[in-house]
C-alpha cells in the first residue's frame, strides 16, 4: 500500500474525521441560506440601484431588511418563523417529517441532502489531510464550492462575493508554503486559470458571435488555480467537461439549452483537491512518457 492510502487508512476514524463530519452538518444548513438568500439579496439589491438612477421609489417590501441573517426563516409558504428545534440540520427534517411544522406544506429534500453532502465531504477531506492545515482550508474550499454549485445550477451565475474571494483564499492557503503549491504556482495558477477562458470565451464569440463561457467561470478557474496551480488545470478542465458531457446526458439537456458550466469546475476542482498527490504523480508520469521532462 503506497503513502496517499496509507494516509487516508490512518486518518480514517480518527476525531478529527468525525468532528468535521458534524461541523459539516452544521456548516451545510448555513449553505442552505446562503445559496436560497444570496441571489436574492443581489437581485434586490440591482433593483434598487435601478430605481435609485431612474428616481423610482422602493415598495415598503423592497424597503424591508434582507441579508443572510434577516428575516429569520421563514415557511415560503405560510410565511410561519421557523422555531430554533426545528433548524437542527437534518434532526429537524427527520422529526417534523419533512413537512413544516404549521402548515403541513412539504419541505424540499434539497435542504437536508445539501446538509449530508457537506458532513461527507467535510469528512472526505479530513480523510484525505487529517489534522493539518490543509484540513482547515479544505474545509473553507469545500463549503464554497457547494455555495457556488447550487447557485450557479439555480440561477447560471457565479457571484463575485464568493469567486473572489475564494482566489484570495487560495493564495492565502498557500503562503508560506503549506499548501498544496508554492505563492509563485498559485499566482500562476489564478493568472492561467482566468485567461484560458477568458481567451477561449474570445475566441468562441469571434466564430459564434455569442459568449461560451461566462464570467464567473473565469473566475471560478482563476480560483482553482490559486488553490491547485497551473500544472493541474488541464486535468480540472478536461474532468470538468466529462462532467458536463455525463450530467447532459443523465438530465437531457437539449443542444440550444444553457447548461452551467460552474458546477462542473466546481466538482473537477474538488476531486483533484482530493487526490492532488495522485493527480501530479500522473502529470510527470505523462510528461516524463511523452519525453517532456
């Protein structure tokens, strides 16, 4: 058994693998709001700019508080506040049975399944890096992909409040050297990520006249690139469109229907987090077979 699975086979059990497991729960029932709240808070928030400009003035609702902590949850449907037992990450789910505790309106099953796949991948990642930095940033880099996944699957847009600070992030988990990279691949990876398909959206507008690839994927890669470097980028980018290629067919996009491209990045850039060791050990296996290095 070589080093990378002798790792994960010590790590696997250990405290720390099960506290970031119940810290996901948690942290995921956080992502609910965010990815419900965050859209809605810059839709409203351009709304007023707008009406601002034009001297239009704001409805009393448009008037009214509205961040990531108010209004307290509420039942989309009865508009009943959500009692704090009832905001218990999955318990919750499981003992109103999935209904609001008012008015009997089912609750979606995305909220406690966003909540599972945080505590599993909260504990993937302690796996992987046990009790070590890298765990810690891991953690912060996990979240904000899920945050970025949904959003982007709901609305087709990256926001720049999550983007951009996940490439400062980046940069800051690799200082010092105990990242996955050194300062230098990271700048590197951030610069190369952001151009390629800067570059490639440029080069498909010139042939199609329409954009390819938007915004927030640039800045989404350039974000993987400042986590990863640029030697991996190749290998995010290609599992990435596998992605996109499998999700296409399993959900029947059609070929004119806007498919978002950020969840894509998002799981290919987590995965490679995850084996990075195996995935740089396949590039110089490549590279040195190929007569590159």
């Amino acid at each position: 058994m070589d080093d990378f699975y002798l790792r994960m086979a010590e790590n696997y059990g250990s405290w720390v693998v099960h506290l970031s497991a119940v810290f996901g729960l948690l942290v995921g029932s956080f992502l609910n709001v965010v990815i419900y709240r965050l859209p809605v808070m810059m839709e409203r928030e351009s709304t007023l700019l707008a009406k601002e400009h034009l001297a239009i003035e704001p409805t009393e609702a448009e008037r009214q508080p509205f961040s990531l902590t108010k209004p307290a949850s509420r039942c989309p449907k009865c508009g009943h506040a959500v009692k704090p037992w009832q905001n218990i990450p999955v318990v919750s789910y499981l003992l109103l049975r999935g209904k609001c505790g008012h008015c009997r309106t089912p609750i979606s099953m995305r909220y406690p399944a966003i909540e599972i796949l945080t505590a599993c991948m909260f504990a993937a990642v302690a796996v992987r890096y046990g009790w070590s930095w890298l765990t810690l940033a891991g953690l912060v880099f996990t979240a904000m992909l899920i945050a970025l996944t949904f959003i982007d699957a709901d609305t087709q847009y990256l926001p720049d409040e999550l983007t951009l600070p996940l490439i400062w992030l980046g940069l800051l988990a690799n200082y010092g050297g105990n990242g996955l990279v050194s300062l230098q691949q990271a700048v590197v990876g951030a610069v190369c990520g952001y151009m390629s398909l800067r570059l490639l959206n440029a080069a498909h507008k010139a042939v199609r006249g329409i954009d390819g690839v938007g915004g927030g994927d640039w800045k989404l890669l350039a974000a993987l690139g400042a986590w990863l470097g640029a030697a991996v980028l190749p290998v995010v980018v290609f599992a990435a469109a596998i992605v996109g290629c499998v999700a296409a067919l399993v959900m029947r996009v059609r070929q004119k229907e806007p498919m978002a491209f950020g969840p894509c990045l998002a799981i290919a850039g987590w995965l490679v987090f995850i084996g990075y060791d195996k995935v740089s050990a396949g590039i110089r296996w490549w590279l040195h077979m190929s007569g590159l290095s």
